[in-house]
C-alpha cells in the first residue's frame, strides 16, 4: 500500500512487487495429467506428423467451436501463412495496421502487399467505412482481426467482401473462446486462425490453428502444412512445414480441460479491475460484452492525457519501475515499423485513428498467476498517479527517468 506519492519507486520507495508481473504469464492447466500424456507419448516413440494426441487434439477443438475442420499448427504465423497461400490471395490485402506484426508479415512474407486500413476508435475494429476506399482493382481479400477476443464488424466486412469478390480470413489469434451472435468465433468468413502462443490465455506451449466449414479447403491446409504428401513418396501440392509436434498437442489436451478455470479466474480479474478502476479520470477500461462468450484474456486500457495529467508512457514508466510490466501493445503500429515504414513513409496519413489509439492504450497483466489483491495493488497505483499525474510528469520530465 503507498500511501503518497513518496512511496512510489520514481521517488525513491520501494517496488510494490518484488517478482516482476508480466502481460502473458502462460497458464497451466493438470500437471500431473500433462507429465501422464509425455510419458506415454514417450513410450509410443511417435513425436510428430499426425500423432494421436494431435488428431484427438483437432476432433476436439473443432467440438468445442462447432466448425467442420481445424488443423493445428507449428504456431498462429504459419496458420496464417498457410491459410493466405490456400485462399490463393495476391496482388493487395486489406488489413489493419493495428496489430501484432505477424498479422502485416505473414501478407508480406509471400509478397502481397498489406494494405493499412484504419479503425474505429471506439472498437479498436477495422473500420467497414474506410475499408471501401482503400479498395483497388489488386485487391484479393480482406483480413480482419478480432483484436482483444472482440469479434470485428463481422457482418459488414462479409457484405464488403461478398460486394467486391474478395475473399474474407479472419486473424483470430486473440479470440480462441468468444461467440459471436452466440456462435463461436471460428465459424467465419472462409477460415479463421487461432494462436496458442505461450502468453495466449490458451496455450500449447507454441502453436495455432486454423479452423473452417470449407471442407477442400481444409483438404488444401492439411497438405500445405505436411509439405504437400499426399502419401508415402507422393508429392501432390507446394507446401511448408506447419506441424504441431504431440508435446504441444498434449499442452493442448490439458489445458482444454482447465480451459472454463481459465476463463473464470479471466473474468474475476477483470471484474475487479473494473471495479478498483472506476471513476478515475482519463483512464478507460475496455468492455465486453457480457450477453457473448468472452476469454477476458487482455485487460485494455486507454489513456486520455488530459485528463488523467500525465501520458500512456509516463504511467507506463511508474508502473514498470513497481515491477508492473504493462505493454503497449500494437505500439506504434505496423505501419511504423519495417519494412512497412520505408514502403509507405506516409501511411500515417490515412490512419489518424490508428495513430491515436497506438499512443492510448495500455495492456495490464491478468491470467492465472495475478490475483485479486495485486490488482487491488495496481489499481491503487494507477489511482495514486493520476492524483498527482501533473507532479509525476514533471518529475519524469526533469530527472529523464
Ligand atoms: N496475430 C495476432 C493478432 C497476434 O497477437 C499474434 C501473436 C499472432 C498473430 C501470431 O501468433 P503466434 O505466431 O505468436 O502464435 C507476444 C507473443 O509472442 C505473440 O504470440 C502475441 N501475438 C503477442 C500479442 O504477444 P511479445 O513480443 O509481447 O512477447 P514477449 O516475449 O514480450 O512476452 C510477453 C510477456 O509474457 C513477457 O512479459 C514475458 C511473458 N512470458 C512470455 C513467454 C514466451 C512468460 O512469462 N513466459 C513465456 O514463456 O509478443
């Protein structure tokens, strides 16, 4: 508990955390069941290529989401890859700039350009108004993103790509457990792209998936991430290597079964940053809606300067110095960044909304290994420092800390 500002590591107290918390902290589900699976997977002597736990892995995923295929893979990049390949997009994408630089890569990675379009700054959501004007005789899908597990305009974007014959992927990396109109996210567009990265609420270690009611083009997938086997000495199709090994597939199986835990002890966590971070001015928690399954994984805040005295940085900075290691995630934005930023020196321009958000928004740790009394504790901080918010900038301005 700080009692003034004194208190707070900038001024010389100490840090409220001893252990660092982070943004991402895996979860783990059964132990014990997780050590039971390597040790049959190690008596069996079969590691990859389409082993057991990885087949009983898809059956089940593609269960929980109610879609007609899910192929697991190497990671949620890969996915992505491999699914762009299959829907055979070239030339242009649309894509938001907003988001981790897999999403703008795994586009660029096989030479089609992606496209920056702005979003909506209540959303954080492609924005279906502008999506219509960066639209050219090149472009050949639009790949949206349920950023933060918020499903995206869902509706308009298939209207735009049905409109305009382009073809509609989903970057689903954040919203493994989250329903749209009731049904899962996993059941749009032509496919949709999970992420199960070690720092996703849902983890098998690393690894992704791709998921689709579009039966050949699952066929398509499951040969492009086996490097085009059709068989033994039989090559029918260009392909990578997207594999998920049956240790991850295990990871999986695992925490499958904790998979509601995780989501429950999420939701605690954000139930109650929204109750210790209300009212404090300039400083918005993003919502969810409670009438959909959510994974509550990202706890997103936005921070109004103005009001709340000081920036997103200078928070971010006392909060890094109480070993709170909060992440500016899409900071500064695809665009900003190569080789996006020697392609299009002013793409800038054309997303004042992405630009915006990118300098506001702040992601804060949650996840199983955060409990409610640290939370009490960041809160407390981020209260404390908004109190005196026109102080602490001085203060950070002047010692350069
Ligand atoms: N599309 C979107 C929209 C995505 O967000 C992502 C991944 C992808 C596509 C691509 O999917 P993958 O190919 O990754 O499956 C992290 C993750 O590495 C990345 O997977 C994720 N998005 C992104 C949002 O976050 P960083 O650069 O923040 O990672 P890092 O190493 O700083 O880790 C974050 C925190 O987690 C750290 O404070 C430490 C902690 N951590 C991390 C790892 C790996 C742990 O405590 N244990 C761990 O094992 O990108």
């Amino acid at each position: 508990m700080k009692n003034g500002i004194e208190d707070l590591v900038i001024f010389g107290g100490y840090p409220a955390f001893d252990d660092k918390l982070h943004v991402g902290r895996p979860n783990i589900g059964n132990r014990q069941r997780f050590l039971d699976l390597m040790d049959d997977m190690l008596d069996r002597r079969w590691f990859s290529n389409d082993g057991p736990y990885v087949k009983e892995f898809e059956k089940k995923i593609a269960e929980y989401l109610g879609v007609k295929n899910c192929i697991v893979m190497c990671n949620g990049t890969i996915a992505l890859e491999i699914a762009i390949r299959a829907l055979e997009l070239k030339g242009e994408v649309i894509v938001p700039s907003f988001t981790f630089i897999a999403t703008a890569h795994s586009l660029q990675w096989q030479e089609i350009t992606p496209v920056f379009c702005d979003i909506d700054h209540r959303t954080h959501h492609l924005d279906p108004k502008t999506i219509e004007k960066m639209i050219t005789p090149r472009t050949s899908g639009i790949l949206g993103l349920h950023t933060w597990g918020r499903p995206c305009a869902i509706e308009a974007l298939s209207d735009l790509a049905q409109k305009h014959n382009l073809k509609l992927l989903f970057d689903a990396a954040h919203a493994f457990g989250c329903s749209y109109n009731g049904r899962m996210i996993g059941n749009f567009g032509s496919a949709e792209v999970f992420s199960f990265h070690a720092t996703k609420f849902f983890n098998t270690f690393e690894g992704g998936a791709v998921v689709t009611n579009n039966d050949d083009l699952a066929k398509k997938m499951r040969l492009m991430k086996n490097f085009g086997f059709a068989g033994y000495d039989n090559v029918i199709y260009i392909g990578t290597n997207g594999k998920m090994n049956e240790a991850s597939a295990a990871m999986g199986l695992t925490n499958l079964e904790s998979l509601d835990e995780f989501i429950a002890v999420n939701r605690r966590n954000y139930e109650c940053y929204r109750s210790c971070l209300a009212g404090i001015p300039g400083i918005t928690l993003l919502k969810h809606d409670d009438g959909e399954k959510h994974n509550y994984q990202y706890i997103i805040l936005e921070i109004d300067e103005d009001e709340a005295g000081l920036s997103r940085d200078e928070l971010q900075k006392v909060l890094w110095a109480e070993n709170i290691l909060a992440r500016r995630y899409f900071y500064p934005g695809c665009h900003r960044m190569e080789p996006y930023r020697s392609y299009f020196p002013h793409a800038n321009l054309l997303l004042p909304v992405t630009e915006e958000v990118a300098k506001r928004v702040m992601v804060l740790p949650t996840g199983s290994t955060i409990d409610p009394q640290s939370i009490e504790t960041i809160c407390q901080i981020v209260q404390l420092t908004v109190e005196n918010g026109k102080d602490i900038k001085k203060h950070l301005m002047s010692d350069d800390l």
